[in-house]
C-alpha cells in the first residue's frame, strides 16, 4: 500500500489562482445574463398585461357604441315611439350592473322653428308616463332660433327637471357636431370631457347617434337631412368606464393615466402625451408635479397605447415599477447564477485537473501493475468482444515465445496450432455466448512440443448485457497432473490387487454357497434345511464382508453404483434376523423388528445395500450389548416428488457413548475407543462405508447416545413406491389382461433385440404392435394410425424421445396421445426430464413385464380404453441352467421374467441379443477408429439396455462405462473399454450355450 502526500506549492497556487479567475469571470458573466433574461422576462409579462388591458378598454367603449345603436334602432324600429316606452325598454338594460358606468340616456328632438310650439303643446299634454303631463315643459334656453334639438326623453327620470326641454343644439359647437353626425350617419363623440358636479364630482364624455324617420331613404347627405327627426345620445363617467373595464384583471402592479388626445389621430403625435392633451383618468399613482411622462424613470416600465374613441384617440399611459414583476426566483435568480457560475466553473476546473492527475497516477499504476502481473507465476490476458488479445503479461510471452506488438490484435488461431486453437475457441464460445464463468482444465502444446496442463479461469466482462471481452488467468499444473498419474498408477495396483484377492476368495464362497443351494432343493427335514439356509445366508453375509472392502475401495473411486428393484421390507428384515438372530441369542439379547402400521411392504431401491447397513448397525449393536433387547424400526418420514424418504433405527441398551467419542464416529478405520477394538473386534470400516451409501441413496445418518444407557444409530435413504401389482392379487392378472388386450400400441426402440422382446411381450398380451426405429419414424406413424399408447425409448439415433414427444404434444391433433418412456437411466432427474418433455409416465429398463402391464392397464382404463380380442397363454418353464452357473456373467432370471420361463422364447432372443450386441460392436470400433466419443457413447447406451434384458451384467456394466464417456471420457480409456468388452461378450456367449444345451438335455 502507498501513502500519496500533497505539498501546497507554487505550481499549485498558480494552477488554483486560474482556476478561480476563471470561475469569476464565468459567474460574472452569468449574473449579467441572468438579470438580462429576467429584465426581459418581466418587460414580456408587462407587455401582455398592458395589451389585455387595452383590448379590455376597447371593448368596453365598443358595448356602449352597441348600446347607442340600440337605442337607435328602437326608433327606427316603432313609428312614434312613445316616452312609455322608452321609459320601458332603458329600465329592461339593468344599466347598474352591465354599464355601470352611465350616467344618463336621453333622446333629442329635431324641432323646426314651425312646429315649436305645436311641439310644446304635445309634450305638455304627454301623460304617457306621468299621468298629469308636463305642464310647465318649455324650450331652454328662451329665445328663437331656426331648429332646435330638444332634450324630450331622458333617464334617469332624476334628470327630468334640470335637461328636460334643452336645447342642445343652442351652443354652436354642439350644432355643428350635430349638424355633422346628421349628414354622415355615425356616431358623433364629445372630445372635451365635462366635470359633472355630482355628488360625487366626476369626467364625463357622451356619444350622440342621429336618428331618421323609418321608410325614407338616407343614401344622400340630403335624403338623411329630409329623414332626420333628433338623435339619440349617452352620457358616462369615464372613471366608471375604465374600473368597469380593467375589474378582474391582473393588472394591479400597474399603474394607468388615460389622456385625450387634444390633436387629430393622424398628426403623428398620437402615441405621445402632448401639452394640450386633456386628463381622463389616472389610478392617483401620480407624484405632486402630476402624472409621470413615459421613459422618465429607468426604474420603471412605461408604454403608451392608443384606445379609439370614434374619430379621437385615448392615451393610455401604462406604467409599473420593474420590482414589481420580479417572481421570487427572480430575485435571487442572478445571484444563483452568479454562485452556479464560481462554484460549478470551480468544479468543473477541480474535476478536469482531478481527471489529469488521476490519468498520470493511472499510467504509474499500470506500470506497476504490469510489474505485479508480470511476476505472477500464472498465465494473465485479456481478450476484446471477437477474442483477440488485447493484453499479455510476461508469462504468456514466454510460453508463446513471441513479443507482446506480435499478439495484441490477434486470435489464439494465429498463435498456436489448429487442434490447440480449436480447443480454446470452443470453451470460450461458450464463455461469449451464455456470459457464464469458465472454471477448468486446458492443454497447450508448446514450439517444442511440450504438453502444458493448465488450469484457467475465463470471466465474461461486460454483463449485464452483451459480453464485451474476457479476462483469463492459467495456472500451470503439469507437475499435479505428473503426481495424479503417480497416485492414479497406486490406485490401479491396489484395484487390481483387490480384484485379485476377490477372485481367490469368492471361488469357494460360490461353492460354498451354491452347495448349499443345492442341498436345500433336496433335504425335507425341517431342522436340516434350517441348518442349510443359516449356511447360505451367512455365506451370502460373508461374501457381502468380503464385498466390504470393494466396497470401500469403489466408493473412495466414486465407482459403486445403486441397484433399483422391488424388494419387501418384511423380507428385508427377516434376512437380518436369520443372519444375526442365532448371534444375539447367544449373547441373550432378542431382537425385536417393527415397521410401522399401515406403511407399505413394497418399494423399489437397492434391498442389498440396504440390508448391508441394516446388518452394520444391527451387528454393532449386538456386539456392544449384554442384555435385553435390540430394536430395529423403519418408519416413512415424508413422501415427495414420486419419492419417500424411509427411517431406519436400531437401538441397544449397551455401553453407549460419550459425545466426544460419538463425534469421532463415522470415520475410516475408526472406532469410538481404540481399547473396544481388542475386546470386540472389528475393522472401523463399518460405520463409515453405512455413512457412504446411505449418502448415495439421497439420505443420511446419525447416533443418539448416551453413556451406560446405550445408542440409537439410524439413517434415512430415498425409495421410490413399489408401482408394480401386488403379488396377493391373483384376480388382477385377467383384468389386467383384459384391459390391454386390442390395444394398439406404437414401440419406438432403435435396438433390434429390444424391438423384438418388447413386440412377444405385448403380442402375448393381446395388443397389436407396431415398430419404429427412431423419432422420426414414430411422428410418420402416429400421423397416419391412431394408436392408444406409445412407447418411447430415450436414446435414439437421429431423433431421440424427448424431441420426439415434444413434437407431439405441440400438434393438437396428437396432443393427448399417452406416452410412456423408456430408459436405462433410472435417476429422478432423468425421471423429471421425461416428464418435461412432456411424457406422462416413466420405466426403466430392464422393464420388467409385470410392471409394464401394470401401467399400460392403468392408463388404459383411466382412458376408457378396453380390449377387443382373445390373447394366448404364455407358456411355462423352468430357467435353464442351475446352481454353480456364473451369474455375473449372464442371469437368465431376468430373460426367464419376461418369457414367464418359456425356454424357447428364450433361447431365441438370447441369441438374437449376442447378434445385435456383436454388430454393436463393430459399430463401437468404428467409433472409436474415429475418435467420436459422442458415438461411442450413444452405442453404449443401446448396448446396456438389451444386455440389462438379457440378464448380461458383466457386459451391461462395461456399455455403462462406456456410455459414461460423453461426461468425462478420454480415447486411453475408451479403448480400454472397448478391449475389455469383446471377452466380456464372449463369455456371454459361452454361457449361454452352456445354459441352452443343459436345457436341451432330456
């Protein structure tokens, strides 16, 4: 670890001074721009409410232009409009509310010098609205003038008594605005506004609108003069009007100044506040000096727009403090920018400089980690995404023996040779598609043809996602591999000596055992046979003994492997009680055996190595006791996944054990007191061997003990449920019979002998059979005939079962077609791949024939299936042969099973087997002459299940082995197997001619 020191130098004052200055420089000129953009942000919301407000003032003005029309197309519209109605038609507007600002609505009329006091008379006597009249109505001012525009109708009524009967057109300026209204036909607008007294004292302007007698023509200045009798007119305050106007809006922060304009619109000057402009309005935000002109503060936004007034203008003067249009983020807005600006720009600078040095301390580091790298004593690399080198440290140039510019760039097919190259390619193949960690074993082959062995690790980089290249690191252990051949070498010798030592010792065992077999087929008396059975069954129990240490060695190989057959487990503990009862009655202790009520007899499993634990711990148990009694109990734990986990105990009320000699327990050649082993005997081997295979069969085991009050060994092992029918049930066979008789069954089985096995078994059944050699063949099959089971072996050529039934279930058509699998394999994961595919149920081979009518019958009847046809008896036998044959090499009780001992039947397909498994065979020599293990591994495969059949178990063991190639084979031992399997073959050969001519002797 290194410890990095900063010292403030001047480099470095002078680095950070810059850095500053330009941090300053950055925020000074964000600031400015801040404030420019909220300046203008503020003047754009100015803007917008001042335009709203203008267009507010316009449309107000125009309402009450539409109200003037209004009251003129009243007259127009009724012939001698009386005051009544009038009166009427005003109170109906509700002016209060929708033209608050009013003052007053009246009607002129035009009265000729002529018709004055006609027209006197008339209004005086008009009780139309008042029912005396207006007795005292006269023309004001006094006086005579050629016309007059009297003031007649007038609202509010209020206003009766100061207008009523004015002339207005007494006053020459009204006379012409009147006179001019009359000849053009528009509304006529007072510029000047008049300050009504009140109360309350207010501006006032009016708008005046000529009205023509209905029917007459107005097209000429002289036709509206004929037609013209007075003139409609209203009077408003102009505070009312604007308020009115602006109410609900948003422009309270602004200030509003109205002016008249005292010049004509089209001078030029109507957007500027002249001298002579006459003051409307103003909101009283005016200083003492009176209203601000625009542009006189800076502090202030100012802006003038024009209202139109019929002919005149309106200036209106809009002004607010810029403060005022200032959001709260604007306020500190500049100053945000400003700090952004100095602390981002300082950052910024801090990262940058950061981002240079770490790059300097980066090209150091590399350096010194390519001197790490460099001194491992491991093969360290790295590939990019199309896996050429892109780095090597010097371990990889030395076994390359090129330089590093001749690698980087390149793919391991440029470096090395081709059979190398392709090996390397496809692991890292594999590492480049599925993104999964490489953990294993590689052979290189250097320029001096030297074979390196190496351990590697290869990891995807890049994931999650695509795989972007691949780091790898290589140990080099040939000098392992040299001391595992060493070890291996010992192994073998000790095999061999084993295997040796297992010959001498099991050839008079047999005899022993197959003497007393044969006695026991011809002594009667009771006490005799009882001798007899206690010799076999303890030679059988010395021969599992001597099998202890084969045992030990094949577990310590991982080589032992479990049978699966039906066994019962009354039976299994009566031949514990035969082996060892006469023992433990000698040392006065009973045995006591219980299997819990109501749990099933019958399970499948391997009964031998479960009876060899039974008979370890059952034998400890009477070794180490004195009296009483030794209980052995099975009992079911749980049952899951077609499977039930069994619990075996045997308890005694012997020595017992301490619980630091009880963790010592349970390991090779050991005893709990080394002093126990001088007085009981034993070879510690026991215990853990019971260990080992309750391990191989899914379970475990363990000890409950106490000191002087004894022990409790028990273990736990996985059995799969008996599924075959029960022996008792002698009535079953002709129903079961019966239920597959006619039925029409599909066989796919590339194996010839099998073919023809399972064809005799299923014919003598009744059921008609066809056969297919592979998957393919079976989908042209159940395509064009309608079958009501199908029978599918795993393993086949070209396409195997599983793609097969995967096929079917995906056509509707076949979908509920049933399928049953077959194969060799009898694990639970080979059993849940089965029923992935999709199949819907599972044997293994050698199937045995009760078994499998068992569950074509039960399926069958599940499906509503019934026979059709009479099926022959099979006929019955003896197995050929007898005691002393070699059953290793062939047990005809398998072949006798499934012929129901017919000797015929079986001679036939025994040498149809040695036929098929001779071709198979010669086709495992071609394999292997081609080095294609994956063919070899497929041919052991079909080999093993006709030799299982046959009852050839020497043989079937050797086509395991040889099917185990496709895991973890190499050709050294491929063609070991091979050798050894043509003898082993041979020998089938030879016994089974020995077998058949005893059979043909009469």
């Amino acid at each position: 670890m290194h410890t990095l020191s900063t010292r403030w130098t001047a480099s470095n004052f002078r680095l950070w001074a810059g850095g500053l200055l330009l941090a300053m420089i950055i925020g000074a000129s964000l600031y400015v721009g801040a404030l420019r953009t909220i300046d203008d942000d503020a003047r754009q919301r100015f803007e917008n409410l001042t335009y709203g407000a203008q267009q507010s003032l316009v449309a107000r003005v125009k309402s009450y232009s539409d109200l003037l029309r209004g009251l003129e197309a009243l007259f127009r519209s009724s012939n001698g409009l009386t005051r009544k109605q009038f009166h009427d038609y005003v109170g109906g507007l509700d002016t209060a509310r929708q033209f608050p600002a009013i003052e007053s609505m009246n009607y002129a009329v035009h009265v000729s010098a002529a018709g004055r006091e006609a027209y006197i008379a008339g209004v005086r006597g008009d009780d139309s609205l008042h029912p005396g009249g207006y007795p005292d109505f006269t023309i004001r001012p006094k006086g005579e003038r050629s016309q007059y525009t009297v003031l007649d109708y007038l609202e509010p009524d209020t206003l009766m008594a100061e207008r009523h009967g004015v002339d207005i057109g007494a006053t020459e300026a009204v006379a012409e605005a009147l006179a001019q209204a009359r000849d053009s036909g528009q509304i006529s607008a007072s510029g000047k506004p008049i300050m009504i007294k009140g109360p309350p004292q207010f501006l006032a302007l009016g708008m005046r609108l000529p009205v023509y007698r209905n029917g007459m023509p107005r097209d000429t200045v002289a036709q509206r003069r004929a037609a013209y009798i007075g003139s409609v007119g209203i009077g408003f305050g102009v505070a009312r009007l604007v308020r009115s106007a602006l109410e609900g809006s948003a422009l309270e922060p602004v200030h509003l100044t109205l002016y008249g304009a005292a010049t004509p619109a089209d001078t030029g000057n109507a957007l500027s506040i002249q001298a002579g402009d006459w003051l409307l309005f103003s909101d009283g935000a005016e200083s003492k000096s009176g209203p601000p002109l625009p542009g006189s503060d800076s502090r202030y936004f100012d802006q003038v727009l024009p209202i139109d007034y019929h002919g005149s203008i309106w200036k209106a003067h809009f002004r607010v403090a810029k403060s005022e249009l200032y959001s709260p983020f604007d306020r500190f807005l500049p100053g945000l920018a400003l700090a952004v600006g100095v602390f981002g720009t300082l950052l910024a600078y801090g990262y940058l400089l950061t981002l240079y040095r770490s790059r300097r301390n980066a090209i150091v580091q590399r350096a010194l980690l390519d001197t790490v790298l460099d001194s491992v004593d491991a093969y360290v690399y790295m590939k990019d995404a199309d896996r050429r080198f892109v780095y090597v440290n010097a371990s990889v140039l030395r076994i390359l023996e090129q330089p590093a510019s001749q690698i980087v760039g390149k793919h391991a097919s440029e470096l090395m040779s081709a059979s190398s190259a392709a090996v390397i390619d496809g692991i890292e193949q594999r590492v480049y598609e599925d993104g999964t960690k490489y953990v294993g074993e590689e052979r290189h082959v250097d320029a001096d043809g030297r074979v390196h062995h190496l351990w590697s690790v290869k990891v995807p980089l890049g994931l999650p996602g695509p795989v972007t290249g691949m780091i790898g690191l290589s140990t080099d252990v040939s000098e392992l591999h040299r001391l595992k051949e060493q070890a291996d070498a010992a192994n073998r010798a000790k095999s061999d000596f084993l295997s040796n030592m297992s010959h001498e010792i099991r050839t008079p065992m047999n005899s022993i055992i197959g003497m007393a077999h044969l006695a026991l087929k011809s002594v009667a008396d009771a006490r005799q046979r009882d001798y007899l059975q206690k010799i076999y069954h303890s030679g059988q129990h010395l021969l599992g003994l001597i099998n202890h240490i084969l045992d030990f060695s094949k577990i310590e190989a991982g080589k032992l492997e479990l049978e699966v057959r039906d066994f019962r487990l009354d039976t299994l503990l009566a031949n514990v009680s035969s082996q060892l009862g006469e023992a433990a009655a000698a040392r006065g202790l009973t045995l006591q055996f219980d299997i819990a009520p109501g749990m099933a007899q019958r399970w499948c499993g391997d009964p031998l190595r479960l009876e060899q634990i039974l008979l370890n711990l059952t034998s400890n148990a009477i070794k180490f006791s004195e009296h009483d009694s030794i209980f052995v109990r099975v009992r079911q734990v749980d049952a899951r996944e077609a499977r039930a986990t069994l619990r075996f105990e045997v308890q005694d009320r012997g020595i017992g054990m301490s619980p630091q000699e009880v963790a010592q327990l349970f390991r090779s050649f050991h005893q709990a007191d080394p002093s126990t082993t001088r007085k009981y005997g034993g070879t510690g081997l026991g215990l853990v061997i019971s260990k080992q295979l309750a391990e191989l069969m899914q379970g475990t085991v363990g000890v409950e003990s106490q000191p002087g009050l004894g022990s409790t060994f028990w273990f736990t092992a996985r059995l799969q449920p008996y599924l075959g029918a029960p022996q008792d049930s002698s009535g079953e066979a002709p129903q079961m019979i019966e239920a597959i008789r006619g039925a029409k069954i599909l066989l796919v089985e590339d194996n010839l002998f099998s073919q023809q096995v399972g064809c005799e078994l299923l014919e003598d059944a009744g059921a008609v059979v066809h056969v297919a050699g592979n998957g393919h063949e079976a989908l042209e099959l159940v395509r064009q005939h309608r079958y009501d089971c199908v029978l599918m072996d795993v393993q086949m050529p070209e396409m195997d079962g599983f793609e097969a039934t995967r096929r079917i279930r995906a056509d509707p058509a076949l979908a509920g077609l049933l399928v049953i699998a077959m194969t060799a394999n009898a694990g639970s994961e080979d059993r849940a791949r089965c029923l992935a595919a999709g199949m819907d149920e599972f044997v293994t081979k050698p199937i045995a024939p009760n078994l499998l009518m068992h569950l074509l019958a039960k399926w069958f009847r599940l499906r509503g299936l019934a026979g059709q046809s009479q099926a022959a008896a099979p006929a019955t036998g003896a197995v050929p042969g007898g005691a002393g044959r070699n059953m290793a090499v062939l047990d005809l009780q398998s072949l006798a099973t499934t012929f129901s001992n017919d000797p015929l039947k079986m001679r036939k397909y025994a040498q149809l087997f040695l036929d098929t498994a001779r071709a198979g065979l010669a086709e495992m020599e071609q394999a292997l002459a081609l080095e294609d293990l994956g063919r070899l591994a497929d041919l052991g495969h079909r080999s093993k299940s006709s030799a299982l059949a046959v009852g050839a178990n020497a043989f079937a063991a050797l086509c395991t082995a040889i099917e185990g190639l496709r895991r973890d084979g190499d050709l050294i031992k491929a063609r070991a197997l091979v050798s050894a399997a043509g003898p082993a073959l041979a020998q089938v050969a030879e016994q089974i001619s020995l077998d058949f001519a005893v059979s043909d002797t009469p």
